[in-house]
C-alpha cells in the first residue's frame, strides 16, 4: 500500500497544499518511497513525454526528471522525480518498472523522499487521490 508524504520541513504532499508560502497549490501527490526504489506504472499507456519539472541547467534540481504516460486520448499520469527506464514512444502494461525513484535530499535536505504522482484529465490537473484509492494503491 502506498502512503501519501504527510508534513515535514517542506511542506505536505497532499493535493492543494500550499507551496512558495501559500502563494501557489500543490497539483499532485507525494507518493512516499525510497531513494533507487523501482516505480511502477499505475495504468497501461505509452510514454509520451520525458522530460524536467525544474530547468535543465538548475545546478540543484537540474537532474530531477520525470515520465507522462498516456493512457487513454484524455488522461495522462506523471511520475516526477523518477530517473526513466523507458523511453518517450515506449508501450508499457500496468505494475511494469519505468524507472527509479531520484534522491531529493541534496536539493530538499529533510524531506520524506517520496515521487511526485499528478493525474492530468483533458488538460486540467486533478487530485488523484480519490482515483489511487479507487485502484486500490491508497487506503
């Protein structure tokens, strides 16, 4: 069972906790896990993206990459701060490994490491946590 990062030094990982001291919302989840941890794909889908949540040429965060899975014509899954096993056209079947989960301590020191899970529907972010306890991986 996966377990949503709760609040440390940086914050919360629940959907719509505040961030930058309340001036934006958090758009996804903080799945709790361990550094080299295997991710797997929540849905069946193509990779269609493989790309930074932060700039490339960040000296602390520039390495953090992330994988947006299509699963179906409307929905999209984002794995943020996972180091990819796949590449941008790849099929995978759902409970298959994409990638390794990436060391947030250096940039973040004090957070529970976790990946960051965002469900994109028709182009508007949602809160995936009703979904990921629909499937089963919540309580």
């Amino acid at each position: 069972m996966i377990k949503i990062r709760g609040q440390d030094c940086w914050g919360s990982g629940h959907y719509d906790a505040p961030r930058d001291g309340g001036k934006r919302k958090h758009k996804g989840v903080d799945l709790e896990n361990h550094t080299n941890e295997a991710i797997e794909a929540f849905e069946s889908g193509v990779v269609s993206k493989i790309g930074w949540p932060y700039s490339p040429e960040d000296p602390e965060k520039g390495h953090y990459r992330y994988i947006e899975i299509v699963c179906n014509p409307n929905i999209r899954h984002r794995y943020l701060y996972c180091e990819a096993l796949v590449q941008v056209g790849n099929d995978v079947e759902k409970g298959s490994i994409i990638g390794w989960a990436q060391d947030l301590g250096t940039a973040y020191p004090g957070i529970t490491q976790h990946v960051h899970f965002g469900l994109i529907e028709n182009g508007k972010r949602i809160n995936p946590t009703g979904w990921l306890k629909k499937c089963g991986y919540l309580k």
